[in-house]
C-alpha cells in the first residue's frame, strides 16, 4: 500500500506504508510503525490532496 500526500507549492510525498498504520484526522496526517511515527504533516502544512493506493 502507498500513501502519496500532495502539498501547496507541487511538492508530492509517497511512503510505502504496506507494513505501517495511518491516522489521518483534522489536525494532520500521522504514518506510524509498531513504535513510532515514521512521517507527519500538520494541519499548518496544509496538504491539499492525500491519495491511498492498494497495490
């Protein structure tokens, strides 16, 4: 599975996420392993687009 986060300015992020957790509420979009986050955007990062790809 891959997550790709779209932000302000064409900057694009995509994390393969296969083994991973992903929490996206109204404050930010979290992608954390067994113990700890691995990547975050905040709500003040303004992402305009996440897209969730199972492959």
């Amino acid at each position: 599975m891959k997550v790709i986060v779209e932000c302000p300015g064409g900057r694009t992020t995509a994390v393969d996420v296969s083994d991973k957790y992903i929490a996206i509420t109204e404050n930010g979009i979290i992608i954390f392993g067994e113990f700890c986050a691995v990547q975050t955007w905040t709500r003040d990062q303004k992402p305009k687009k996440v897209t969730v790809i199972w492959e």
